[in-house]
C-alpha cells in the first residue's frame, strides 16, 4: 500500500514532501505540473510525508476520500503517462486552483456528552482517526495495551526506571574505598592506648569513601522522591468533604470545554507576531489534530490543545487540561505519559488546589518533561498559576 497525493495539492505544489521522503519517490515538472505525483511502486509507506504536507493533501492509499479516489490511479498514470495524467488534472504549473486553507482556528468549546468516561480527557485518548492530520514526532514511547483500561484500548506506558548511573558508581566507589581501608592498612601513623595503630590506609581512604557516601544519597532523592509520590499524600479529615460526590459527565465535559477554550485564547492564540508560523488545534470537543508516534500508521493521540510549527505540522506545544474527576493516577500513566514527547513541552493544566497532587502522579507516571499548571475560573476567563 502506498500514499497518494490529492487534490488539495493542485496548484500548490509545496514541496516539503519531497525533501522528508526517504526514497525520493515524489516528483513533478516545475512549470509544467500543477501537483506532485507518489509512485506507487516505489514508495515503502514510511508516511514520513504526510505531516509534511502544509495543505493536508497524502493520505494513505486505503484513507483516501471516496470522492478523491481517482487520484490513486492518476498518481501512478503519471510515470507512465504524464501528458494523460495532466489532461486529467486540468491545467499546468500555472494552474488557479485554489490551495488548502491553512488550518482553521480553534473551534469553540461546546459540551458533549457521548462517552460515559469520566476518568480522561476524551480528547487525549488514542482514538481512531480517519482524515484527521496528525503533527507526526520521531520518537515512539509506546507498547501495546495488555489489559483494557478506562481510556479505550490504547497503549499502556510503563514506567520503570532504570537505577541512576551516579548511584551505582557511587555505590562501587564506597565498597570498593572501605576495602581499601582494611587491605591497605599502611603504616601506623598513630598509636592509641587499648585501641591500637591510626594506619595510613584509614587516613588517606575514609574522606573518599565518606565522598562516595555523599554522592550516593544525593542521587537517590529523586529515587526517593518518586517512590514517596506513588503514596498517597495523608491530609486532614477537616480538610476535605466527607460525602463522595461526583457531577454528571455531561457537566465535567462542559467544564473543561470552557477551560480549554479559555486558555487558547488567553495563551495559545496563535499565530502572533513573534511566531506566524505556529498554529492552534483544539482537540475538544471534537479532534481536529494528533500526535503520531513512530512516522506514518502510528499510535495517534489526542492532546486538547496542540500547536505545530506549520509547515510540516511539528508539535512545539502540548496542552491537556484536567477537572477535578479527571486528576487521577491512571491518568497520569495512561495519558499524559503517552502526550510527553521530547520534542514539545508538555503543560497539564489542572483545578486550583490539585497542582500538588498532580505532580505527584506525574512523578510517579515517570514523567519529567512536563509542567503542572493550576487555572481557576474567573467570569469570561481564567486565572493560571504556575506551580
């Protein structure tokens, strides 16, 4: 199966799919061509083109729109016959068909109430994505799902650390500077009555070992840290409700939609002056851009608010934005360490009050390239604190 280039690209001819193929199976005639043209026989369905395209014409040959589907065998008429494939396009390099609109701006937030999930962002879960344009990174943190999940059937990230290099040495370091303080024992330096000889080996040895000693235990705070963040933290009874209460689903989609909609246009209103190339997609209520890991055909998430670097729609922001019902520890495991990438920070926008917690679970989810956020609602707006 190969990728086709459709409609869209009529007139367009950007060629920022040409310069990621690996095969270098996209061309075209400058001046003459009014698209580029994939051969089909060539091409080895990396997808390493399609985030490429600026105008979202490739798709995979079995995604390809129904009413787009004479493309596919106009792509492969062109290496054959390019005047034919031409006559079929209609016109030349010079062509006035319209190019894609740039991405749209983010939709307005409305609520939907089609899942019964409550547990995570419906947005952030992988879900299929049929037409949908992905911002494609190059790094694939995933590995299948073996048990289902609140989130759908997506992939379960483990967390295991390995334990920290510094550690280790450090740890050799002090074994190996002890035993040196009784193999070694040198020359008696000091005699003291009923205890015996001060040896130079003890002298000259039990700084480093004491040096090693302290480079151990400062590199197991993280360790530490982590491990007292997959406990639960221990607060007041008077602190907290004692009634377990929890508000319809249709309500806490509402109120991340406003949320969500709210911090676009207050932090991710792009494009601006400063980055014209940036773009804004909104991912609630419904999905308009995901995140591909491993190139064409890989697992797709979807973060609710993403900014790419457009052309070639690659991630330099990712947004979730969490409620109250939502802060919890399969969340962190299961989504937000899918939506970390090396590429783009990660912010995790959470309720007022929760900043503290939050962090705790994404601590103990693994995840260190993130930033925990706090927003609170404010009439026709939202406060954001940054923790």
């Amino acid at each position: 199966m190969a990728f086709v280039i459709t409609q869209a690209c009529i007139g367009t001819t950007d060629q920022a799919c040409v310069e990621v193929c690996p095969v270098d199976c996209i061309h075209f005639e400058q001046g003459t061509d009014a698209m580029l043209y994939i051969n089909p026989l060539e091409c080895i369905d990396c997808g390493a083109c399609q985030p490429a395209c600026p105008v979202t014409a490739i798709f995979a040959e079995a995604d390809v729109p129904a009413e787009m589907q004479r493309f596919t065998a106009l792509n492969a008429l062109w290496y054959s016959d390019a005047a034919s494939a031409r006559a079929q396009v209609g016109g030349s390099g010079t062509s006035t068909a319209p190019a894609a609109a740039a991405p749209a701006p983010p939709p307005a937030a409305s609520p939907a109430a089609d899942s019964p999930t409550a547990e995570a962002g419906a947005a952030a879960a992988s879900a299929p994505a049929a037409a949908v344009p992905v911002a494609s990174v190059r790094r694939n943190s995933q590995v299948p799902a073996e048990e289902p999940h609140p989130h759908g059937n997506g992939p379960i990230v483990p967390h295991y650390n390995q334990p920290s290099k510094k550690g280790m040495v450090a740890l050799f370091g002090l074994i190996f500077a002890s035993a040196l303080m009784f193999a070694v024992p040198g020359p008696a330096l000091l005699t003291i009555p009923g205890v015996g000889g001060v040896h130079l080996g003890l002298l000259l040895f039990t700084p480093l070992a004491l040096l090693f000693l302290i480079v151990l235990l400062s590199s197991q705070v993280t360790e530490l840290g982590r491990f007292a963040a997959t406990h639960e933290r221990s607060t007041n009874y008077w602190r907290e409700g004692r009634t377990i209460w929890r508000r319809g689903e249709e309500a806490r989609r509402y109120d991340q939609a406003q949320a969500v909609k709210a911090l676009v246009d207050s932090r991710f209103a792009f494009p601006t002056v400063a980055h014209p190339s940036y773009r804004t997609h909104v991912n609630v209520p419904e999905p308009t851009m995901a995140i591909e890991f491993g190139g064409g055909g890989g697992e797709k998430v979807f973060p609710d608010i993403l900014v790419v670097d457009y052309p070639g729609n690659y991630p330099v922001m990712v947004a979730q934005v969490e409620t109250r019902e939502s802060v919890t520890r399969q969340q962190a495991e299961r989504v937000w360490k899918q939506l970390e990438t090396a590429e783009a920070p990660l912010y995790i926008y959470v309720p007022s009050g929760m900043g503290t917690v939050a962090r705790d679970y994404a601590r103990a989810a693994g995840i260190e390239h993130a930033e925990v956020r706090t927003w609170r609602r404010q009439p026709g707006t939202v406060l954001v604190e940054e923790i």
